[in-house]
C-alpha cells in the first residue's frame, strides 16, 4: 500500500476554452473574467497525467466546487 502513496496523477479539469492574444492575456488583472466557449449545462473534460479519461459536470460542495464523472471516455473518444 506504501508504494501505491508515492504514484503521482496529475489531474486536470477543462471547463471550457478562450482563444485570445497573449497581449490581451497579460493586461487582465485579479478578478477578470475569461469568456468560455462553453455553456453551463455543458459536460467538463477529466485528464489524468494529460489523457482524457473522463467527462464531468461541476458541482458546489458547500462552500467549495468539485466534479461529479459521469463517464469514462473510450480509446476511441481519446
């Protein structure tokens, strides 16, 4: 069980994507808001190590988000 501990999974959650210009990237400041191109029905993408292995939605916990997986991706979705 020890070894299993010492496994490092990065894992990352996409909810959406902006195309901008670097320029534009760097004026923004704390609090800015990035336009997604996503829509909040819409279901967010799960990787692991960077390969998609999931899809989610997001989810309040109390006062914090979390993602519910509501499917493993295939190899062909991959």
């Amino acid at each position: 069980m020890s070894a299993i501990k010492r496994v490092v999974v990065d894992i990352s959650v996409v909810l959406g994507r902006a195309d901008m210009p670097v320029r534009q990237l760097l004026k923004m400041g704390r609090g800015a808001v990035i336009d997604l191109d996503a829509k909040h029905e819409d279901e967010c993408w799960i990787y692991a190590n960077g390969e998609l292995i999931a899809r989610g939605e997001i989810m309040m916990v109390g006062d914090r988000l979390g993602v519910s997986i509501t499917r493993m991706t295939s190899q062909a979705e991959q």
